[in-house]
C-alpha cells in the first residue's frame, strides 16, 4: 500500500480500510465506528484487497470479493456491546456481503432532541459592516437586505428571552456568540447585551452565559471589552484576522479607502487588547495556497496565544475559482492539511496542541458524531432550532445564523418562540432535511456522519430547496474525514491529558 488509500469493504463504500500517512485505520461510515489499532494479521488480510480508483469510491464504492476471516483477536472490533467470535475477519465478511446489521437502514428522525433547550445562541447586533470582504458569506451581516444596527429596545429584550431560555436549560451553560456584520458599529446595544448577560451570571443561574463577541477587530471600544475581562475563563473576543498582511488589505479592504490597512488597524487593536488582558482569540481565514502553518506561526510570532485556522476553498467560498481549479487545489490542500495537523500534534512550548481551537472543534465534532455508548446518532444535519437559535437585529427570532430568510421567522424577542411557526420549521426540516439517508449521494458516503449533508442555509440560497451539497464539496469532505480521524487517532495516543474518548478503544 502506498502512503494514502482508501478501499472499501462493503458494496456501498460505507465502510473503508483507510491510510493516511502510511498509518492504517478502518471506519465504518454507516455507524461511526472507528478503529485505529489493527493488528498486523489484520493489515495483512485488508491490504490483500483491491484498491479500487478514488472516482469509482465518489460513485458509491465497488464489488468486492469476500475474504475469509483469520480468526483476528476479538478486541480489535472495538466496542463492548459488539464482541464476535470469529473476531475482525467475521465482521469484514458481514460487510462484504451486505448482511452486518451496521449496515441496515438509518432511522429517520422523528422530533428534535431538545425542544427549545439551546446550546448556542447567535444574536446579530449589527446588519452592517465596515469592510469589504471578498470572501464574506452573509454579505456584510446584510443577507442581502437594507444595513440595520440592534436598538438598545431590542438588546434589553433580548437579554430577558435569553434570560428565559436559561431558567428552563437543561445545559451548564449556554454560549450567546455576539455577532455581525460588525457588532462594534452598534456600540449602544453591545453595551446592553454584554453588559446584561454578564450580569445574569451574577445571578447565580445553574445554566451559564458564555459570551463570545466576534469582530473584525477594526473597532476598539474600551467600556465593552473591560466588561468581558470581568470573567475572562468565561468569555472571549475572536478578532478576525488573515495572518499576512497582503492577503488582509487584499482580501478584507475598509468599505472607506481612505482608512487605509485594515492589517495594521487590527494588529494595533490587538494588541491594546493583550497589554489590557482582554481574554481573546484571532479567527484566521487561510486562503489559497493554504499555507496553515505559516499563518499559525506569523500569529504566534504577535503573540497571541489562542487561535482558530479556517480553510478557504476557493472554489467553494464566494465562487471565486472555477470548477477547472478544483483538482489542483484539491492535491495541495491535502498536502497543506495534512501537514497542519502534524503540525499541531508535534509542536509544543508556545503553542500547544490545546491552544488551536480548531483542532479542539475536530476533537469536539467527532466526539458527538461517531459512535456514542448508547448508539445513537443525530440525524439532522445540524442543531439548527434545535441545539441552535439566532436573534436577528430587529429582533426576530430565527433557527441559525444562516438562515435569516423571512420564512424561517420563529417570533420575537418581545413575544418568544410562536409554537406554531416552531412546529412548522420542526415539520419541514423533518420532512425534507435528513439528506444523509434520503439521497443516493449522501447514504453511500462514508462521510455523512460528520458532513451531515451541509448546511441548510447553504442549500436554500444555491436552490431555493433543501439539496445536497455539489459533489466539489464532498469530494473535499471525504478528504476531510481521513485527515481528522488520522489526527484523532494521533491525539489520543500521543497526547493522552486531552479527552478523546470519540474513538472506541481497541
């Protein structure tokens, strides 16, 4: 085998024998089983497999021949409830022939999770902004509509419905992310609803407020951000920042030339906020050619110590490339990818693996999708009204941040969630969001447990209906999936202080 394959075990492709830097691994996509620590009879048999061409594994997987089991060691199948006599080569055959009962039909879901318990809340404070990104998915926080700034009416109602929500939460906390368009060009309201969630947790509620206000860091506004620095274990600023400066001023212009750098402005701010032990983060979009270890180490270098790396597809994000970029892009995002993570796994001293929260989302993201102790698995492709509620700057209630469409309207901060209009969205998103196992493209994926199908906002803006995402996208996101399993195997071996429990032990 060769540093990197992927060969399925069963007709559909749901379940692949998998390498990622000459390490092999196998996963069942169907389930969300994982298992990192196979045995070399176990190598043995999976590598005498034919590999069959990436392109016929995107079309749903191949036929495969049955290969006898070996009487593998039973531990390798890696959970307690689903030990077999005839060890890993009984379970391989069961996939291979379409009788193991991984592979039976997904349930549909018939109700969401938790009904009106949220774990995020997304409040726009500002439907307006003072940059021009090339990249911006909401249009400048405008989704295409008139700019609006939140009253100070608007904030103070929304601190009292969240105030609600928290009384009847089931969660130790809830996080409230502060967001935009710009939230700083509405400085009034911010103060309000910064101001008000602090003081809620002053209250001694059993559900806490983790409040997280997301900038553009172009704006320094003093009265806010000391109030932020009053529990900084609890709150944070993430500034959004391309690491160099050509990629910034190219990519994220003042919407007034005359401002000049936004790179500059933004280092300058933080790090006003650093010397004044304001708890913050930089959000840091890497654009092509990808290079995810220079930008984290020219970040590091401004000493900020906490960071988020964001790919940027070009392909993807704004359209900005062509279709006929794709495979070339695709070869060296991998490569660059790859290299990230192995990056964050050796690197330690300044910049420790703990200090990229995106690695943490991946180690987080895998723990609620792949295979959990009671086996069950969310089937919706997000907490969208579910786990998730936004609060729009006129105070409408909608179910993401995404989804700001009229018709996706909840109620009002001054009214609350209409039951109706809840039950409606609840019917519809049921009825026409469980892609994973309603469409051909996505139940033969190994990857649909993590992609999920992609984001519904996504999907109604490209159609105007509920789709699954271009094949472009999931080509990438089964490259994804690889990649972060490979890191999640390598986390929990080699740094084992961090929770990694996703990954049943072998």
């Amino acid at each position: 085998m060769h540093e990197s394959w992927v060969v399925p075990l069963d007709q559909r492709g749901l379940v692949i024998y998998f390498g990622v830097g000459g390490r092999p691994f196998l996963y069942n996509g169907h389930k969300g089983v994982f298992y990192d620590s196979l045995p070399p009879r176990a190598v043995e048999m999976l590598d005498a497999l034919p590999n069959p061409k990436e392109e016929q594994l995107a079309r749903g997987g191949t036929a495969l021949p049955v290969v006898a089991g070996h009487g593998l060691d039973d531990r390798v199948t890696g959970g307690k409830n689903r030990v077999r006599r005839n060890g890993l080569g009984k379970e391989i055959q069961l996939y291979q022939s379409g009788t193991h009962p991984d592979l039976l039909p997904e349930p549909r879901q018939t109700g969401f999770c938790r009904r009106l318990d949220p774990m995020r809340i997304i409040v726009y404070v500002s439907r307006a902004c003072n940059l021009s990104c090339s990249y911006c998915v909401n249009q400048g926080g405008t989704f295409g509509t008139q700019s609006s700034l939140m009253s100070v009416e608007i904030a103070n109602k929304t601190v009292a419905f969240i105030a609600k929500i928290l009384s009847t939460s089931t969660r130790p906390f809830v996080v409230v992310n502060l967001f935009g368009g710009e939230p700083l060009l509405a400085h009034d309201a911010l103060y309000v609803l910064v101001r008000g969630l602090q003081d809620l947790n002053r209250c001694g509620p059993r559900t806490k407020v983790h409040i997280v206000l997301a900038t553009n860091g172009t704006i320094y506004d003093q009265r806010i951000f000391e109030i932020l620095a009053e529990d900084s274990g609890c709150n944070t600023v993430v500034v959004a920042l391309d690491a160099f400066k050509e990629a910034q001023d190219t990519n994220r212009p003042f919407t007034d030339p005359s401002r000049g750098s936004s790179y500059d402005t933004v280092v300058a701010n933080l790090r006003r906020m650093m010397a004044a032990k304001i708890p913050c983060s930089v959000s840091c979009q890497v654009p092509y050619p990808y290079d995810y270890v220079g930008a984290s180490e020219e970040i590091h270098r401004r000493g900020v110590e906490t960071l988020e790396i964001r790919p940027l597809n070009r392909h993807i994000f704004g359209r900005q490339g062509l279709p006929e970029v794709f495979h070339e892009d695709l070869k060296l995002w991998k490569k660059r990818y790859l290299e990230y993570c192995d990056y964050c796994l050796e690197t330690d001293g300044m910049h420790p693996p703990a200090r990229h929260l995106d690695r943490l989302a991946v180690l987080s993201q895998y723990a609620g999708k792949l295979g959990s102790a009671n086996g069950e698995i969310r089937t919706l492709s997000c907490g969208s009204a579910d786990d998730v509620l936004a609060v729009g700057s006129d105070g409408c209630i909608v179910p993401c941040q995404m989804l700001m469409h009229d018709r996706f309207e909840l109620g009002h901060v001054r009214s609350g969630i209409d039951a109706a209009k809840y039950a409606r969205l609840e019917k519809w998103l049921l009825a026409h969001g469980q892609l994973r196992m309603d469409n051909e493209q996505c139940r033969n994926c190994y990857a649909k447990l993590i992609c999920s199908a992609s984001c519904y906002a996504q999907s109604y803006d490209r159609e105007g209906r509920l789709a699954p995402p271009p094949e472009l996208d999931c080509q990438i996101a089964r490259e994804k999936v690889r990649i972060d399993l490979y890191y999640l195997s390598r986390m929990r071996k080699e740094h084992p202080e961090f929770k990694c429990d996703s990954a049943r032990p072998s």
